[in-house]
C-alpha cells in the first residue's frame, strides 16, 4: 500500500501537523514519526480537502478541439480538484444512461479527478421533453445534478416536472437562469448604458431574476431542490436571500469570474470576456461577495467554459461565450475574498458545500483520520502571474492572462494518490 507523509501543513490555515496518507485514507494526524514511501515538505503550505467543481464544460463527445476528459482532468487537478461536474451540453448531449456512462467511464480511465457527469433536463436541451432523468440516476454514473446549462429551462411546466421527477432521487435541478424573452441567445453582454454605447445587444438583469423567482416558487410548490448556476445579480441575490428565509430548499453557485471581473472590460470589444451570463456591473459585483460571505451563495463553481480558436476569435457579437477558469478558481477566490472568508470558508464555498449539493460522499470531506485523502497543498502567500500558455487545458480562452493572483496550488492528491504536483 502506497503511503505518503505530508510534514508540517497548515492545516485550513489553523493549526500546523503532519499528514500521514496510507491506502488512500488519512490514517494519522499530528506529529508524526513513521517514514513513507513519499514525503512532501509542507513547511508554510496550507492543506485544504480537495476542491469539488459544480459546473465544468469538459467537451467529450463532440469537441474533442476545445477539451477532452483527459485534458479537463489535467487542469481541473493543477486548480487543486479532486471532483468535477461534467455539464451535459456535449454533442451529443448527456441526455441517456449510455451518455453519462461514457463520460463517467472515461473519468475513471483516467483517474486524475472523481468525472460526474451531469445529465440534461431536457432531450437534447431543447426544453421539451424531460430526458431520462430516473435512467440516468440509476445508471453506473449515479447522476444527482441535472441541468441544460447553456440554455435555460424556460417552461415553467417541464421545470415544474423536472424538480418533481428528481425528488424521488435526491437530485437537484440546476438552472441556467435566463428568460429567452428578455434575453434571447443573441444577447452577448450585460444591458446597460455600455452595451448601447458599443452597439451589442443586452442580457439584461431581470431575465435572470424572474426565472429564479419563478424557479424558487416551483421548488417551494413541489418541495424539490433547486440550484441556482451562476448567479451574476444583485436581484438574484436578493431572491436567493428570501427563498432561504422561507425555508425553500435553495443552493447558488457564483463563478471566480462573476466576483472580480465587470462589465466595462468589454470596452475593448474583446470576446474573451463574452461569457453567459455575462460580466455585471461592479454593484452586482459587490453583492455577489456579500452573497457568498454571508452564505446566501453556497459555492463557488468554475463554468470552465473552453473554446477552441476558431469559435472564440471572432467579432464580438459572433464568438463563443465563456472561459476557462478550473486552474485560476482557487487564486481568484484568495486574491478577491481570502481575508474574509479564510481557508476554512475556502474549503467550505469550494470542497464540503458543493460536494454535499452534488451528493458525492468520499469528497469534501473535512481533513481528518479515518477520511478519504482528497487533499490540495497551497502556497497561500505566493504570486502567480498567469500565463494562459501554461495552461493544461487544451483552450487558450483564459481572461486572467497577464494578471496577477495571490495563491498557487502546489499539489492535489486523489486517494492518497498524487495527481500534480512534484
Ligand atoms: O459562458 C458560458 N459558456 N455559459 C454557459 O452557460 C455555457 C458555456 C459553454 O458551454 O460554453
């Protein structure tokens, strides 16, 4: 059996110890004299459980030339994650049992990260017909999170029986929250005084918070759990707040991006910053800080969205949306939010939150003997400057290059097993 020591962390950034890993558990904690096959120097490193993603894009089927399983899993582990959530817009789409077997299956091939898949609500994502949501959980993927993320749910029927199908599973309906009334495909930024200023037709606001609105009312009505995917708004923070408060079994998920990144960055008509939803103003900005320090936003989720070349570099209006974003999450969070909300908020928005809404039960486990060893080292005081040439993931669509971040994962261990790292 493999054994790995990990001498001297800070463990969540609150008390110093040695890790002692054998056969993938955590079996000793504390000042530890046995010897190991691998003995990692954690002197001024902070061990957190590894980080769990709500919302990846990994592409298998179908765009084998923006990502594969392979590549995303590369990335995913060099951002500090031990799991991530397959979302189900590949072609084709994850919509059957075989579907979310392949990706599944091709996840445990590779063994870098726990691959869920997601499945799709609908068939094909057309927001007609429920696809087979019972199969798909009964399948070997065990599917929990179902969403048509890229496109949204927009009949409050087939919602309404989706949440009730999913309840008899203990799954969860994450939504892709955007009335395509008010914000049809076209829509490429937020709508606003920029976006008449540069001629690009507006997403605005409320074409997210009427659908959350409706969205919690549904839930409260068939008792089911709803998650919220990338919630971009002040409004749907409020929203959120209130379903909380009536009890209405509510999550939200808020993107790196979403916490720093503002709308006027699209001054320059540079589409690797057209993402959907798109970036806010800085109030919305705000509010989605407080949201996560205050809980109202459980988690924070990548919407790794990778785009090959020819799909992103284009005019503004023609390119794709979304960004890469599994390697940069972790310094993003720490850089924007790290004060506040310290390493054991860390691990809570990004491990143990999203793990539990996700219902995956060997992840987001708090550091302990006797838990799986799903472990990430970060040097918490380092700077990195991005490079999106560096990146493992096969897309170069990354809007942090060039900039500055505090925090650099060092290592990512999946069941004791290293997965990057020296
Ligand atoms: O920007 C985005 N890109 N938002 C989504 O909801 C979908 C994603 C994608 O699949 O590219």
């Amino acid at each position: 059996m493999s054994t790995v020591l990990i001498k001297g962390a800070s463990l969540l950034g609150e008390r110093t110890a040695d890790v002692y890993v054998e056969g993938g558990l955590i079996r000793e904690i504390g000042a530890v004299s046995t010897t190991a096959d691998r003995v990692v120097d954690a002197d001024g490193l902070v061990l957190l459980p590894g980080l769990v993603d709500l919302h990846t894009h990994l592409r298998e089927p179908g765009r084998e030339d923006a990502e594969t399983v392979l590549t995303g899993s590369r990335a995913a582990a060099a951002g500090g994650f031990t799991a991530v959530l397959a979302m189900a817009n590949t072609t084709p789409v994850t919509d059957t049992a075989e579907a979310a077997e392949h990706v599944y299956d091709l996840g445990q091939k590779i063994g870098l990260v726990d691959v869920r898949p997601v499945g799709a609500v609908t068939k094909g994502l057309a927001g007609e017909e429920l696809a087979e949501l019972g199969l798909m959980a009964r399948s070997r993927a065990g599917v929990r999170v179902f969403s048509d993320d890229g496109r949204c749910v927009a009949d409050a029927r087939v919602m309404r029986r989706a949440l009730e199908y999913v309840r008899a599973f203990g799954g969860v309906v994450s939504q892709h929250s955007q009335d395509p009334s008010l914000a049809p495909h076209t829509a490429c930024c937020h709508e606003g005084e920029l976006s008449g200023r540069l001629g690009l037709p507006g997403w605005p606001g409320v074409a997210e918070e009427v659908i959350v609105a409706r969205d919690v009312m549904l839930a409260r009505h068939t008792g089911s759990r709803l998650h919220v995917a990338h919630v971009s708004t002040a409004g749907s923070v409020e929203v959120v707040r209130w379903a909380k408060a009536q009890g209405i079994d509510v999550t939200a998920e808020v993107t790196p991006h979403h916490l720093l990144l503002t709308t006027d960055l699209l001054a320059g008509y540079d589409p690797v910053y057209k993402v959907n939803p798109p970036l806010r103003p800085a109030e919305d900005v705000e509010a989605l800080r407080e949201a996560l320090l205050d809980g109202t936003v459980d988690a924070v989720a990548t919407d790794h969205a990778p785009h090959a070349r020819h799909d992103k570099e284009h005019a503004f209006v023609d390119a794709a949306f979304g960004m890469v974003g599994l390697e940069t999450a972790l310094p993003v969070v720490w850089t924007v939010l790290g004060e506040q909300l310290g390493w054991a908020g860390v691990a809570r928005a990004m491990s143990a939150t999203p793990a539990r809404i996700a219902g995956l039960a060997g992840q987001g486990r708090p550091v302990e003997v006797g838990e799986p060893a799903n472990l990430t080292l970060v040097d918490p005081v380092a700077s990195i400057t991005v490079d999106r040439d560096e990146s493992l993931s096969l897309s170069r669509n990354n809007p942090w290059h060039g900039r500055t971040l505090t925090g650099r994962i060092v290592a990512t261990l999946l069941r004791g097993t290293p997965t990057f790292g020296d």
